[in-house]
C-alpha cells in the first residue's frame, strides 16, 4: 500500500459512447503511464504528469459515487489545462484499489505535481473540491465555480 501525506493549456475531453467527457477512464496500465509507474520502484512516489490530478475511486453501483460524478464532470470541464481529471472503476481495476488501500468509496486522490498525494472520502461538497484544489495544487480558484 503507498504512504499518502494527509500548466500548458490543452484540451483533455475524451469521447465515450457518443458523450464527450473531461474526467477519463483510467486502467492500471494508463496509471502506470500516467500517475505513477509503482512496479519499478514502489518504495519512492514520482508523479509522471505535467499537471496535477484528481483521481476519483468509484464503482458504478455506489450512490454517493452517482452522485459526485456530475460535479467532477463540471470540475473536470472547468479545469480543463490546469488540473487532469480520472476515474478508475475500483471493481474492474482490483490491483489500484489494494494499492491505495482503498476501502470506502467513493475516495479521491489528489495528486500535485511536486510531493505526495492527498487522500480524501466521501462525496465531498464541490466547495470543498475547490478548496482542497487550491491549497494542495496551489491553484487559484476559477471565478466562476462558486456559482454552479
């Protein structure tokens, strides 16, 4: 299990039975490319992304996780560039779940670009998205996301 500690503009949508997205699927394999290649070192985190991340853990029968997912949409849509946006599917992707210890969901990784993550529970409020946004990622809030 991985020990957590407690901006070029580019269009990062992607299209998924005819609906556009901006939170992406991702598998153990796109992690390893993406996030963090754990095989070949486990022992010391190095985020791969240019960008800092929201990693939300879900599956597709959890409630609370239905409910989150719109406003990471709109979180994903609206910080598109500045903050990457994923989804992994804790039922089909077993490997990053025991990774992370993940036994609640849905669980939220927040990954900076320069030190360790940050985990959070729960279907937090989108304010308080925003707020863990800015203080982990040292973003400033976009103007227009207190009024959604």
């Amino acid at each position: 299990m991985i020990a957590l500690g407690s901006m070029a503009q580019q269009t990062t949508k992607a299209t998924t039975g005819g609906e556009t997205h901006y939170a992406k699927y991702m598998t153990t394999s796109d992690f390893q490319t993406k996030v963090f290649d754990y095989k070949s070192d486990p022992t010391v985190w190095k985020y791969r992304g240019t960008r800092p991340c929201v990693i939300d853990f879900y599956t597709t029968w959890c409630g609370p996780c239905k409910a989150l997912a719109p406003v990471i949409e709109s979180l994903a849509q609206e910080y598109d560039g500045i903050v990457d946006f994923y989804k992994i599917d804790t039922e089909k992707e077993l490997e990053l779940a025991a990774l992370f210890g993940i036994r609640s969901i849905p669980t939220l990784l927040f990954v900076p670009t320069d030190g360790l993550p940050q985990i959070a529970q729960g279907a937090l409020p989108r304010e308080i998205l925003i707020k863990a946004m800015t203080d982990i990622f040292k973003i400033k809030a976009k103007e227009n996301t207190q009024d959604k």
